[in-house]
C-alpha cells in the first residue's frame, strides 16, 4: 500500500532526484570523514576482512589510504598504496558521472559499449594485481599498500 502512496507522491524524476541526493550526501560526508581521519594510524575504520583472516592482501587493500591521499592531494603516495584503484579512477568518475546527469538532465551520458573480451582481460588483471602484491620479494612488494 506504501507503494501506491509513493507512487503518486513523487514523480520518476523526483525520485531519481531524491536518489541522487542521497548518493551525492552520503559521497560528501564520507569524503569529510575520510579527509579528516587518515586511515593508516587510526582506529576509526575497519580492518581489512581478507588482510585479517589470511595475512594475504586483497585487491582493494590500501584503498581508504589511498583515497585518503588522494583527498590530501598525494597522488603518487596515492599510487603507491593502490596503483589498481587510481588507475580506474576515471572510468569510475565517468560512471557516476553519468549517473549524476541521469538525475540533473534526465538523461545519461553516452554509454561505453566494451566488449565482453576486455571485461575478462580486465577480471584477469585484477586477480594477477591479486596474486603479485603478495609475492614477497623485490618488484613485487612494490605492489603492497
């Protein structure tokens, strides 16, 4: 019943309105957070759940760090923490970029059709991103947070 209230309380712009409002706040409060508490000698963030378990480093290890970094103006620090997560910053920022337009003009941006092939090859670099940051020898530490 909520849902026939809802449904003629706010149009499907509106409520694309109000979605991206939300998003948009939650993004601002959590970038504040982030760029006021470092997360590399605080408490206030969770640990890892894949670091903790089994040692190992996943993937998105050294992301809040790096966004911190980032935050901070630190690019190369930045790098250096999660070279993966910087390099697809912008195809992230494009993405919610889109999304942001959904709700201000109604429309997206035009999409970026990719074959399912690079989908695949980009899946295998995040696992070979995966296994080399947790060789423990010279090139490869270079790869841990």
């Amino acid at each position: 019943m909520s849902k026939f209230y809802a449904r003629h309380f706010f149009t499907a712009a509106q409520t694309q309105r109000l979605k991206l409002s939300a998003v948009l706040s939650a993004g601002i409060i959590a970038g504040f957070i982030l760029f006021a508490f470092n997360p590399a000698n605080s408490n206030f963030y969770a640990p890892c759940p894949f670091h903790a378990l089994t040692g190992f480093y996943c993937p998105g290890c050294g992301s809040l760090r790096s966004f911190h970094q980032l935050l901070h103006g630190n690019v190369a620090t930045a790098f250096g923490l999660n070279p993966l997560l910087v390099l697809s910053l912008p195809f992230l920022g494009y993405s919610f970029f889109s999304y942001i337009m959904v709700g201000v003009k109604g429309r997206p941006l035009p999409n970026v059709f990719v074959p399912s092939n690079y989908i695949w090859v980009l899946f295998g670099i995040v696992l070979l991103f995966w296994g080399l940051r947790n060789i423990p020898c010279y090139p490869f530490l270079l790869l841990a947070p």
